[in-house]
C-alpha cells in the first residue's frame, strides 16, 4: 500500500475503534476505507474482522470498571455470541462473493434503521415492563442472530446489541455498553479464529486496523461517556446510509 493508503488505514481503524467503544458500527469507516484503497469485498471484511478484534479488547479494557459485577450475566450471554460469530464466519467463507457484495448494502440499510428506531423500541417496551435483570431466551435467540450478522459482516453489530440489551434489561445503559464490547469481542473473535485457520487474511491491511483501533478503544472509553447519544448516532447513521448509496451503486 501506499502511504497514503496506510495512513487512511490507521486513521480508520482510529475511528473505528473509538465508535465501536462507544456505540458500534466502526465498521462503516474500515470497511469502506480498506475496499477505497483496492481490497476485494471479502478479502476487505474478514481482514477488517481480524483487524478490529484488538480493539474491541482494548474497548473491554476501556470499560472494565462498569463490567464489574456482570460476570455472571456475560458468561449467561456470551455462549450465544460466540456460536453465533462463528456460524456467521461459516457463511462468508460459503456463499459466493456475489452474495456478499449485494448483502452489504441492504444489510447497512437495516442497521441504520434499527439505530434510528431504538430509542423508539427501547421506550415502548419499557412502558409495558417487558424487560428483566439478565433478559431471557428471546434475548439469547437475538444475541446469537446477531453474532451470526456480526461474523458475516459486522457493522452495527455493536448498535444492534445495544438496542436488543437496552430492550431486554433493566440496567444503566454504561453498564450494558460495557457488555455489548465483551459480547462484539465474542463473535468477532470466534469469526477471526475461522478466518485465520481457513481463508487469506492480509496481515498488511489487519495490522493498520488493529494499530489504530487499539488507540481508538482507549479514547471511545474516555469520550464514551460525554458525547451525547443523539450526536453519534446522527453521525454513524449519516456514514451508513453514504456508505450504502457508494455500496448499491457499485454492486448492484
């Protein structure tokens, strides 16, 4: 790459891991950023996946002191994410390319209307007392469909997350953002394993991620917790539906 090329790359992976600290959906900015500079879609995704791991552990590290007291509820969790992440990676590595490349697009659509509807979702159901201390079967079900989303691709993972844990337990939403990280660890974790026993990865392009988003896991935690929600969600909502119109344009 060049070193313009490298330094876009680490300035993503920057950005990236600091959003995904804080709300999720840091792969809007790698993902584009890495196919911008001359990465294959799938090549782009599973070295992207590898390349953020580091960070979501540097966004764990970030948060630990709100995790405190949550190891049970983690590991309650946890197991569905992991399944999921690796069912997810299982599908990438299958279907065709083609398949890939036209699913990203509506598949940005769909995660920046969930974010959009969330506040919406999260107070309905909090109306009719729908919502318990660690969730329940549904929450599990929705976890392990999202870490399958989450292996396959990846953005918004962290939002989804956060809508299906804002939904289902009554608890301080720090608190639940600090279990989103571990659970987005989780599946992109068991994704990467897969993806480094089973497929190419360009250690080049994962290396600048994991550079940059380690940094950005460490700031996501200081600003996490002073940036308003409305702001950043009006900012990654702003990034998917860009990222998606370049997306439909070129691939459909």
């Amino acid at each position: 790459m060049s070193l313009l090329a490298v330094l876009a790359v680490v300035a993503a992976g920057l950005g990236a891991g600091t959003i995904n600290a804080v709300v999720g959906s840091g792969s809007f900015i790698t993902f584009p950023t890495l196919v911008g500079v001359g990465f294959a879609p799938v090549l782009a995704n599973v070295s992207n996946t590898v390349g953020l791991v580091p960070g979501s552990l540097s966004a764990v590290v970030a948060y630990r002191k709100e995790l405190e007291g949550q190891r049970g509820r983690v590991l309650r969790i946890g197991g569905a994410s992991v399944a999921g992440g690796l069912l997810g990676g299982v599908l990438l590595l299958s279907l065709p390319g083609t398949v890939f490349e036209r699913a990203v697009p509506v598949l940005i659509l769909v995660a920046c209307g969930l974010m959009v509807a969330q506040p919406r979702i999260t107070a309905w159901l909090k109306s009719r007392g729908d919502r318990h201390p660690h969730g329940g079967i549904g929450l599990l079900a929705a976890v392990f469909a999202t870490g399958v989303y989450g292996g396959y691709f990846g953005a918004a993972q962290g939002v989804i997350l956060m809508a299906l844990l804002a939904i289902s337990i009554e608890e301080d939403l720090q608190r639940l953002n600090a279990v989103k990280n571990v659970l987005a660890l989780l599946a992109n974790g068991a994704a990467a394993v897969l993806f480094i026993a089973a497929t190419h990865i360009n250690w080049e392009a994962a290396g600048l991620v994991a550079a940059g988003s380690v940094v950005g896991g460490q700031v996501g935690g200081i600003l996490g917790r002073k940036i308003p929600q409305r702001v950043l969600r009006v900012v990654v909502v702003g990034v998917g539906l860009a990222v998606a119109g370049v997306l439909f344009v070129r691939y459909w």
